[in-house]
C-alpha cells in the first residue's frame, strides 16, 4: 500500500486501531460503490457501509448505513439533535471531508464533523467503511469506528 496512504489509513495506523486494508479494482460504471465493494471483496452487503454527508439545520453532519439501506433522513436529524437533514452538495461535501465522492470514509475528515452511525452496525464483529478513495475499504470493528469519530449510535436506516 506504499503510496496509497489516505488521511483515514493515517489515523488508525496512528492510533494503532486494528483494520485491514481491502483493496479492489474500481470499475467507474458501477452504480453503487458499496454494493461494488460487496460484491468484489465477497463480503455481505449489509457489513458495508456508505458514509453519507448530510446537512441537519444547516449543520454538515455525517450518516453512515449499510448499503443494503436508505438514510433515513428525519431519523438522522433526530439523532443529532436536528428537526432537518437532507444530503449535503457533493462540493460542500468534499470539501469538508476531504475527499471525492464515492470515497468519502468516515475517518480523518478534514474538519471534524458530528457523525451518526447505524444501530446495526453493532451486530457484526467487524464492518467495512470506505478508505479515503474508490477502491480501498477498511475493515474495523464498529466498537472502534464509533469510538475514534465520537459518533452517536442510533437506527438511521430506512
């Protein structure tokens, strides 16, 4: 991965959080990255998940779901303590993170963000978010995304 580095890689590396670094050959016509993600790295669709950068009352905030599901967006703005959220401009997005569309990840923002990650990501021992560009996705366990972006845990997902 010499080279390949991201600011998301970066923290956990630094953190010494234990992931690993899955890679695949990103095929631009796909429709869905995570589904894509699934799909190439034989993983189920439900332990991948899609980082969402929402606006909740103006607020950027971010919204990470499985794949196989929709953002709930009034159950999000719920959670962060919001009356309204709808998706952010993809523009206002990157710059925020960091990061292009469909590689958005989670982890090592640009500016730090409120996050809200879905209930069910508790269920799996380990989970897999997008690492910074399209292609790359880290597996973690949820215990230890939630506690490196001080996300708050709650059913967002529709």
């Amino acid at each position: 991965m010499a080279g390949k580095g991201t600011p998301a890689t970066a923290l956990l590396t630094k953190r010494k959080i234990e992931h690993t670094l899955r890679t695949y050959d990103h095929d631009p016509r796909h429709e869905s990255y995570g589904l894509e993600a699934a799909e190439a790295l034989d993983v189920e669709p439900e332990r991948v998940f899609k980082t969402l950068v929402t606006a909740v009352d103006g607020a950027l905030t971010v919204g990470v779901v499985p794949v196989t599901g929709q953002l709930d967006l009034k159950a999000l703005a719920a959670a962060a303590g919001g009356k309204k959220a709808k998706l952010a401009d993809s523009a206002a997005a990157q710059r925020a993170t960091g990061y292009v569309v469909g590689g958005i990840s989670p982890l090592g923002h640009r500016s730090r963000l409120p996050l809200v990650v879905d209930a069910s990501a508790g269920t799996f021992a380990t989970v897999l978010v997008s690492g910074g560009r399209r292609g790359l996705e880290i597996e973690l366990s949820p215990t230890d995304l939630i506690t490196l972006t001080d996300a708050t845990v709650a059913s967002i997902t529709s």
